[in-house]
C-alpha cells in the first residue's frame, strides 16, 4: 500500500489517499483515537470521484462512532480498465427497463458475476494491507454495495464480523444461494419504491440470509432516498457488534 494523498478535515477526521496494486483508495481515521480503531470497509457502485461526496458522509459517520472506514475503486469504475462485457449486459439491462421489459436471469449473471468476481479479491487484499497499519485493528465491518460483492465476502472472509446492506443492485441466482450461507448480524436497507431495481429479488435475499440476526429497514423513496437516520441506526448497529 502506498500513500498519494494526505488531509486534515475541519471535523478531525484524517482523510488519506493510496493505491494497492495499481487500485485506488481512501482512508479515514479519527485524529484522536488514543486505541486501535474498529474497521469499516465502504462499499459502493461506481468511481471513487463520482461517488465521493457519499462516501465522505458515510466516512465521517463512522469516525464520529469511534472507527476507521475505507473503500477502494470497483473493477471498471472511475479510471480503472473497462470491464467491457459488465458495460455490454449493463446497455442490454438499459434497453430491458426502458422497454418495460422483464429482467432475464443472464443480463444478471453477465452483469454482476463478474463484478463479484474481480471485486471480492480486492477488496480481501485492502483488507490484509488496512488491519496491518497503526492504529487500524478489529473485527471489521462491512457497509454499503454492490450487495452480491457485500454477499460473496461475507461468505469467504472470516474477518467481517457484521454487515450494513444496501438491496440497491440486481442479485444472480448463484449469489442469492450463496447468502444462505452468511451467518453474521445483518442489517439490509430496502428503498421501497426504487425504481431501477427488483424489490421482490431484495425481499427473497433477506429471506435467505442464513444469519440469526438480520433486520430490514424498508424506507420510502427511490434509490438515493435514504433517510438520513439511517446512518445513525447504522452507527448503533456497528457500535453492537464491532466493539
């Protein structure tokens, strides 16, 4: 892991750029912490520019709780390398929706496997290279989507002790059969009216969570909708479990 970026925010939050293998990545930490800081992995949809200013507000969220939070670049986001058959299924998805057509099970799979596949690695690297910084230590949680990418490490990393998910993104078969296998708390955030995806597909996800305890918050509103007490309920929930 190399540094590239390094500031102060006016909040005491330490905000720090690197790259990992040629990925890019952000770091915050509180300036304060006086004990290793508990680790929440950010995960998100596209470039780390484009989606910045969300990111920055879940950060600070989670630093105001007392963690360190992190998020690298998804495979084919920002100005990585394009993934040109996840572009191709993501036009055919586009031309299915404005049809008002029926999303068919292998625009999923050539959509999102990929995505998963590429992603999950990564992102158990930027975990390796995080927990071994000062200051930074466990259990660790992870936040946010692509919820398949969210599903697949939560099943292969013993290190995530409990999940924040979005039920924002479309789910393969495969991946929906991988989450009977997930077994740390939960909590999934459905935005009930969120046009752009299947809500019937996020309701049978929670419903095959293998977790003991899960919980759903269905809010009203489309996909960027989430009301802002989510994160406190979000804080709360990583505050149970990561400490």
């Amino acid at each position: 892991m190399e540094f590239t970026s390094e500031r102060r925010l006016d909040d005491d939050v330490l905000e720090r750029g690197f790259t990992l293998g040629g990925i890019p990545g952000l770091l915050w930490t509180p300036t304060t912490a006086s004990a290793p800081c508990p680790l929440v992995l950010l995960g998100h949809p596209g470039g780390l520019q484009r989606m910045y200013p969300r990111l920055l507000g879940r950060a600070r969220h989670a630093v105001s709780g007392g963690f360190a939070a992190a998020t690298i670049e998804l495979p084919g986001g920002g100005d990585r390398p394009r993934m040109t058959a996840v572009d191709e299924a993501r036009a055919d998805l586009q031309r299915v929706l404005a049809a008002g057509e029926r999303v068919d099970d292998g625009i999923v799979d050539r959509l999102v496997l990929p995505l998963v596949d590429a992603a999950v690695p990564e992102w158990r690297a930027a975990l390796d290279a995080l927990l071994a910084l000062p200051g930074i230590g466990g259990p660790v949680g992870f936040s946010g989507g692509v919820i398949a990418i969210a599903v697949r490490l939560a099943v292969v990393e013993p290190r995530i002790a409990a999940a924040l998910l979005f039920a924002g993104s479309y789910v393969p078969r495969a991946v929906l059969e991988e989450a009977r296998r997930v077994t740390i708390p939960l909590l999934v955030l459905l935005q009930w009216d969120d046009t752009g995806n299947d809500r019937q597909m996020a309701l049978d996800l929670f419903d095959a969570f293998g977790s003991e305890e899960k919980t759903l918050h269905a809010n009203t509103g489309g996909h960027t909708g989430v009301p802002g007490f989510e994160g406190d309920d979000g804080d709360r929930f990583f505050a149970r479990h990561l400490r």
